[in-house]
C-alpha cells in the first residue's frame, strides 16, 4: 500500500494563506496504510514545517486524526505527528 495523491486535498482554509503561514490539509487513508511513516508522504507535495494533515480513517467507525507536519531540513522527507 502506497500514498495516492487522488485521496489527498487541500483545504479551503487555506486561501487565509496566501500571505504565508500554516496551511491544512486532507487526506482519504482508504487502505489503512501508516501513515506517520517517515517519507510515506511524497516531497513533491511542497508541505512546509507545522503544516497540518487531517487523515480521513479508513472505516466510518474510526476517528479521523489531525497531524503537523515535521519537514527533516537535509533530506526535505516528512513525517507526521499527532497534535496533542
């Protein structure tokens, strides 16, 4: 199982960020796969620092998780991390 960039969105809230800052983020895990994997999410996908991804669970009965986006500053791979 792999990342699908047909279940990954950008919000609308981020026309608030045209100017710069956090932007949000939505992304359908239909296959269950890990996603705070380091590198599961593709670098071409331009997500900065502290961006946020709300990761839409596979099943109806399973709450969806909102993770910020933590960017490695040598090798530009993202890994996400639950907000507390």
């Amino acid at each position: 199982m792999a990342f699908k960039l047909e279940n990954f969105q950008s919000d609308f809230s981020n026309v608030k960020n045209i100017l710069g800052g956090i932007c949000y983020y939505r992304y359908w895990n239909e296959d269950g796969d890990t996603v705070t994997t380091k590198g599961f999410l593709p670098k071409t996908l331009g997500l900065k620092q502290y961006d946020r991804v709300k990761v839409i669970a596979q099943t109806p009965t399973t709450k969806d998780i909102e993770y910020y986006c933590a960017v490695d500053a040598t090798t530009g791979d993202i890994t996400l991390t639950a907000l507390s």
